[in-house]
C-alpha cells in the first residue's frame, strides 16, 4: 500500500461503537482489512460508512466465502489478490514522491481515556526502525516473535525488520511461555 501512496491506519481490535467510527473519520479510511473475528464489531461502523470498502481476509479459522451480517458488505481478498499479482508495477506511472515526513501508518490507541488518537509513523521512522537490525546483528537467519497486536508500534517495528530482512515473522495472538521455548 505504501507503494502506491496510500497509508495504512492500524486499528486497536478493541475499539467498538463510537470509538471506532470515530477512529474510521479521522484517517479517511476508504478501505478496511479484516478478519472474520471483527465482522460483528465493524458491522455499525460500516453502516455509517457507506463510501468505504470492507475485504475479509482469510484465515484458518474462517472458511466460508462471506460475512453473514447483511449489514457489512464485503470483498473477499482471496478473490482480488490474483488480480493485484498480476499488476506490472513498474508499468504504472511514477507516483508523486514520497517525502520522509508523509504518513506511512497511523496507530490508534486504544481509547481508554478518551477517543482513540492516531499516532502518525512517517517513511522516516519506518527507516528508522530498521537500524535495529544493526544493534542487534539481526541477519537472514533469524526470526522475529511478535505477540503484540499489530496496532501496537513495537509490533510494526518487528514487521518492517521482517520486511527489511526477509525473514520470517512469527505471529502469536497473545504470548504464552510454553509455546516460545
């Protein structure tokens, strides 16, 4: 996404009702990714949404080709991505430059004190988490844990290492001791 300019907002899986129509106005969002977990908390968002998009994305735990809610339109990204593959990347106009200072994500917090804030992380901090990879002689022949929700900015650090890198990341919805070891 960043590629062709578009920032992406990373959004705590808590945030309900309000909270997350609220978090939805404040980036524009246009399209959200999601899993079938989140179809039922998106659904009265996606209502007073009627100009955004909604992709499920698949996964082990969910099968079927659709949401049940009526209330959450939704593509199937299995059923887009061949399509996204088969763009010639280099063929598309060059895009405005990216300046160090635009947006490459926005992190919400999680809106206990208040609405849900939006962390703006640039081009420039998405660089700078990669020196990490040199303090810690990070190379090919790792791999990286990662435990913490996606939304949060030590988990986007570990996905752009990985990106960087091109190693593997290991993604666990919540840490458990026994499984690491």
């Amino acid at each position: 996404l960043a590629r062709v300019h578009i920032p992406t907002a990373l959004l705590h899986t808590g945030l309900r009702g309000s909270s997350l129509s609220h978090a939805l106005a404040e980036c524009n969002v246009q399209a959200i990714i999601f899993d079938h977990g989140s179809a039922e908390r998106l659904a009265p968002a996606a209502a007073k949404r009627t100009d955004c998009r909604f992709y499920l994305l698949f996964s082990l735990e969910c099968v079927s080709d659709s949401v049940t809610s009526p209330a959450l339109p939704t593509w199937a990204l299995p059923m887009i991505l061949p399509d996204v593959a088969r763009v010639d990347w280099d063929a598309l106009p060059a895009p405005a430059t990216t300046r160090a200072t635009d947006p490459l994500v926005f992190i919400f917090t999680s809106g206990t004190t208040g609405m849900p804030k939006a962390a703006k992380l640039t081009h420039v901090r998405f660089f700078s988490a990669i020196v990490i990879t040199y303090m810690f002689d990070l190379n090919s022949n790792d791999r990286l844990y990662c435990c913490l929700p996606m939304c949060h900015t030590a988990a986007f650090g570990a996905v752009s290492l990985c990106w960087w890198l091109g190693i593997p990341l290991i993604l666990a919805k919540s840490f458990s001791a026994s499984r690491f070891w």
